[in-house]
C-alpha cells in the first residue's frame, strides 16, 4: 500500500516530550477534579456531609476549574501540538522553544489559581461572576493561563505557517488546518476574558477601584463561554472526522466538507454569547433575539459532521459486504478501544445537540435555566462526548509519544472505562435532566427548602445522582489507571498515530478556505454587528457597580 | 459441510456499495428524535408560562 509509508510517521521525540507535559497536568487535574465530582453528588444525595468545614461551593470551585478549564486546555494544546507536528513537520526549535515558554506560563497560572481556590480564598466557581470577589491572585493566575495559552497556540501557527510557505498554492494538512482554527478560534475568544480580567476583576480585586459593572463583566464572560464549548468539541471533531476513519480502515468523506465545517463554527461561534444570558435584566431582547438567531446557524455544521460521520461508517461497512438499512453498524469494530470509546462519546452527542437546542430557544430557555438541567445537559457534551474522545485519543497518542504499545488487555480496559463512563453518565445526567424540568436548581449542595414539598421530588433524583457519580469515579480510577501504564509501563513498541484520507483524494480543497484575511474579516464583522450597540447599551445605561463579596 | 451451508444462504440479490441510503434514515432519525425531545419541553413551557 502506498499510505502505510505515511501512516507510520512518527511525531518527533522533541515534540513528543511538550504534548506529554501538557498530559500530566491535563490527567492531575482530572484525578483532582474526578474526586470532587464524587464528593458533590454524594453531598446533593443529603447522605453525606463534607469534613472539617469544608465548604460545598469550594470543592465545586475545584472541580469546574480542574475539568472545565485545567483538563481541557492541556490536552487540547497538548494534542494539537502533536497532530500540528504529525501532519505539518516537526516543529522548528524556535517553535517548540516557544510552545513550552507557553506550557510553562500556563502551569504556573494555573498553580496560583488554584492555590488560592485550594487556601479557600476563591471559592467562586469557574465562572468567577462578578460581585463574588476572589483573591487578586486567583485573577493574576488565570490571566497567566490565558496568555501562556496564546503563546503556545503561536507554536502551531509558527509550524502551519511554515508549512503553506514550503507548499505554495496547496491545500494544508486537514489536521494541521482544524487545529489552526480552533487556536485562532481561541484567541479571538480569549480577548473577552482577558477584557474583563485585566481591566475589570483584577483592579478591583487589588482595591485599586471599589465598583466593578456586573454586567459588563458577565457580558465579557459569556463572550467568551460559548466559543470555550466550542474549543473543547473540535478537537473531538478533529479525531471523529479525520482519525477515526483511519482507525476503521474507511475514508473521510470530504475533506473540503470538513473544512467548510469548521470555518462556519469559527463563524458562529462566537457572536452568540447572549444566549446565556437570556433572562439577564439590562440587555435588548432584540439583540437577544439576533443572537438565538446566529446560535440556531451551529446546528448546521453540527448536522452536516452527523451526515458525514453517518455516511463514512456506512461506506466503510458497505466495503465490507454489509447490507440492508443498518446492517454497516455491526460490522464496526467495536472491539477497539480506539474507535469504541470516541463512538460512545459521539453517540452521546445526540441527546447532547438536542438539549442544545432547547437551552437556545429563547422562551424555552425559562423552562431550564439554572436547573440542574443544565450540569446534565454538558456532562453529556462535555463531560461525555469531549472527554470520552479525549480519552480515546490517548490510548493511541500516549503510547505513540512515549514509544509504547496498546496492549490487548488495556484496549480492553479502555473499552470497559468507555461503557462504565457511559453508564454512569446515564444515570447522572438523565437525573439531571429530570430534575431539572422538575426546577431543581444546579449549583446548590443540598437543602430541603424548609420542607419545601416541591423540594422534596428532587431528592430521588439526586440518589441516582450519587450512584451515577460513583460509577463514574470508577471510570475515572480506570482512565487513570490506564494513562499510568501507557506513560511509563506498558511494553516498548510502535502505536500508529492514524490521519485518514479523503475518499477523493485528487479533488483538492478549494484554496479560500486557507483565505485568513477573508474568514477573519467576517468573524470580526459578525462579532462587531452583534456586541456593538448592545454593549454601547450596557455601558450608557448602567446602575451603580458593586462592591465586592465573598460568600465563603 | 460449512461451505455448502454458506452456498445455500447466498444472497442473489446485489446491492450498491456506495448506497447511502442508511445515512438517510440515519439523518431522519436524528432529526425526529429532535423534534420529538423539543416539542416535549415546549409543551412544558407552554403550560407553565
Ligand atoms: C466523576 C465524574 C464527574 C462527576 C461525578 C461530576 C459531577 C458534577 C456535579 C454533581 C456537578 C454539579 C454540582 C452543582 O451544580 O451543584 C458538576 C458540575 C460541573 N462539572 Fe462535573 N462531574 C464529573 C465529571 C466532569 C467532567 C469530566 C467535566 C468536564 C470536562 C465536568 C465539568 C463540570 C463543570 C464545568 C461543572 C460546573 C461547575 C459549576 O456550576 O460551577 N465534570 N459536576
Ligand atoms: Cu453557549
């Protein structure tokens, strides 16, 4: 065959060595916020009270942070890093001298962070909303996660950039190109936060001002809170549409399609913050409403990557000899933990996009906002499809980057994390679900209301909670187990690092999908159409700004 | 033995490797398992506002 040349590419041990530094932080803090998660269910159960005063919100503080921003931003930068160096070349010293200066700054952030949530002097949720004040140095510490992310996002466009310049006039590397638009996706996102911590939390959290303007700080936030969803799902997209065919032995479906596919979630993304802020006083339903607008044009990027993952499945299973409507989807290989574990994660989607869309339909989302609803609603995105991807794309990359092999027995094992996750995350999340439609609230430990009887329904609920919440602390034990052996135990060997091929691979991708000017222009053009007038709005028509509290 | 028993159970019929029909259904599916999870929530927004 003429790809198996290709396919045993390896990424460089130089390039291996910063992926697997962003792995360990990424799987501390899944290790950290796993058991916190556990905690939390437990606690919400009212059988089990936390020790030594612990307050409930601060370990929810560690967990929303660990796996929300700590988990996710290292392995994504960690996995792009190898996938950019896999397809576009080993990274240039300066490059690699400059994405680890990135993972650097980002760990130290996150170890200020932390240190001050773990002191109990941040106990103010992941999304640190303005009034609750936290200590200046929680600010200072995302700020430097921030920006060392930005810096080892330049690595990647450093390496892309030299690619297109060795390669005029051709199409870039499918997945050197969906890596770039995440990190560029990330950097216009970013700006928002960045926005409200420098110019807003940090001096007021110093006493250099005494008011901070809630709503502009909110609105800057969620500015940034949706595209951050985003930038977690496309690594997963990036493994369901160009890695898991090759894993099956099938093709992509289309390559322009995929890039197309990503450049509408650039597009989209990010000018639709207001949808988590629909019952939010002080902003324009109009506005509100051209927002729900352009959130409604995500679903189709999401449908056309369900079309093209259904359709490369039943490609792949026709090639085989399967026949009938549904007869592909037996012949898949279910006994590989590589394709296993992402397909319980894409499947998982369904239920995930389908809340989606009721959470964004403006009215209805009075029926579930700030229900528990919501927590069901992304561990099924987030906590289920992206990391059970993430996990999947480990039990190839950790041993490709240290020069191990999957084992038959931890592929086993990998197969067995996915359906306990999956099991777990049903009973979980579907109680979630339902409690929430019974107005059960989400970031709440436990509390009868007063012998509230409506209060009492959601009790049930919150058992199952408690049981899917330890089945998944299992899923978790395992995942760690198995990181631990591929990272330094399992035996010496050669584990491929898969990148499918398109179907038709003589029909290139059109060259203005690699037009930045172009696709940048119409991201700040969407961007600027969006937020302007409202938030000239906001600012005109502010209320006194508040004090700072803290609640713990 | 085996190979006159799997003679027996040839399928004459022949279908088009590169039929996407599944994908259809599959699609339809999808999309009626979203309209079915939405009209529901509707319906309970409709009787609580
Ligand atoms: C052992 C597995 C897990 C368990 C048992 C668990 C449990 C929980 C519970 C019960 C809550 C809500 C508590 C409340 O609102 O009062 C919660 C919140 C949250 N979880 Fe998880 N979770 C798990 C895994 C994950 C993963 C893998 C992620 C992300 C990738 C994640 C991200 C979050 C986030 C962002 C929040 C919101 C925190 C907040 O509202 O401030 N969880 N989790
Ligand atoms: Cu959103």
């Amino acid at each position: 065959m003429v790809n198996s040349a290709v396919s045993k590419i390896k990424v460089d041990p130089r390039d291996a060595k910063l992926s697997m530094a962003h792995f360990y932080v990424a799987f501390i803090a899944l290790a950290l916020g796993g058991l916190m998660g556990l905690l939390q269910t437990l606690v919400r159960s009212g059988k089990y009270e936390l020790p030594g005063g612990i307050g409930y919100y601060q370990i929810l503080t560690v967990h929303g942070v660990m796996m929300g921003l700590v988990l996710t931003t290292f392995f994504i930068m960690g996995f792009q890093y190898a996938a950019v160096s896999r397809t576009a070349g080993t990274h240039s010293n300066a490059a690699r001298r400059t994405g680890w200066i990135g993972f650097w700054t980002m760990t130290a952030g996150t170890a200020m962070a932390a240190t001050m949530v773990l002191l109990n002097k941040a106990s103010v949720l992941y999304t640190f909303y303005a009034p609750l004040q936290a200590h200046w140095i929680f600010y200072l510490g995302l700020t430097l996660v921030v920006v060392g992310s930005w810096i080892d996002g330049a690595a990647q466009i450093m390496t892309y950039a030299k690619w297109r310049k060795n390669n005029p006039g051709k199409p870039s590397p499918l997945l050197s190109f969906m890596a770039v638009i995440n990190t560029v996706l990330w950097i216009v996102a970013t700006l928002g936060v960045a926005a409200t911590v420098l110019f807003q939390l940090l001096p007021w959290s110093l006493g250099l001002v005494d008011t901070v303007d809630v709503l502009v700080s909110r609105t800057l936030f969620w500015y940034f809170g949706h595209p951050l969803v985003y930038f977690w799902l496309l690594p997963a997209y990036m493994c369901w549409y160009t890695i898991i065919p090759k894993i099956i032995g099938g093709k992509i479906f289309s390559d322009s399609l995929a890039r197309l596919s990503f450049i509408l979630f650039l597009l989209f993304s990010i000018p639709v913050g207001f949808h988590h802020q629909l019952t939010e006083p002080g902003i324009d339903p109009a506005w509100k409403f051209f927002q729900v607008v352009l959130t409604f044009m995500v679903v189709i990027p999401s449908l056309m990557t369900a079309f093209s993952l259904f359709a490369t499945f039943e490609r792949y299973g026709r090639s085989k000899g399967a026949t009938g409507l549904f007869g592909w989807f037996k012949v898949l290989p279910w006994g590989d933990a590589r394709f296993t574990v992402p397909f319980i994660g894409m499947a998982s989607f369904i239920p995930a996009g389908a809340g989606g869309i009721i959470n964004a339909s403006n009215q209805m989302d009075q029926v579930v906002h700030n229900t528990i609803w919501i927590t069901g609603h992304f561990h099924l995105t987030a906590a289920t499809s992206v990391v059970l991807t993430f996990f999947g794309i480990s039990y190839w990359l950790i041993p490709h980057l240290t020069g191990r092999k999957l084992t038959k027995a931890m592929n086993k094992l990998g197969i067995i994390q996915g359906w306990v996750w999956f099991i777990g995350m049903v009973f979980m999340s579907g109680a979630m679900h339902f409690e929430g439609l019974l107005g059960g609230p989400r970031r709440s430990a436990f509390s009868t209301y007063g012998g509230a009887k409506q209060a009492a329904e959601w009790i049930p609920y919150q058992i199952a909670q408690a049981v899917g919440g330890s089945i998944l602390f299992l899923g978790i034990i395992l995942v760690l187990i198995i990181f631990i052996n591929l990272a330094f135990f399992a035996p010496k060997g050669e584990e491929e690092f898969p990148v499918g091929e398109a179907e038709n691979p003589q029909e290139s991708a059109p060259m203005v999908f690699e037009n930045w000017k172009l696709w940048l222009g119409i991201t700040a053009a969407l961007i600027l159409f969006a937020y302007t007038i409202p938030f000239i709005d906001i600012i005109q028509n502010a209320p006194p700004g508040s004090k700072g509290f803290k609640t713990w | 033995m085996a190979k006159a028993e799997l003679k027996t159970k040839h399928k004459t019929e022949i279908e088009d490797s590169s039929s996407l029909k599944g994908t259809l259904a599959s699609v339809f599916l999808l999309g009626f398992f979203i309209i079915i999870t939405w009209v529901s929530v509707y319906y309970l927004f409709v009787e609580r506002f």
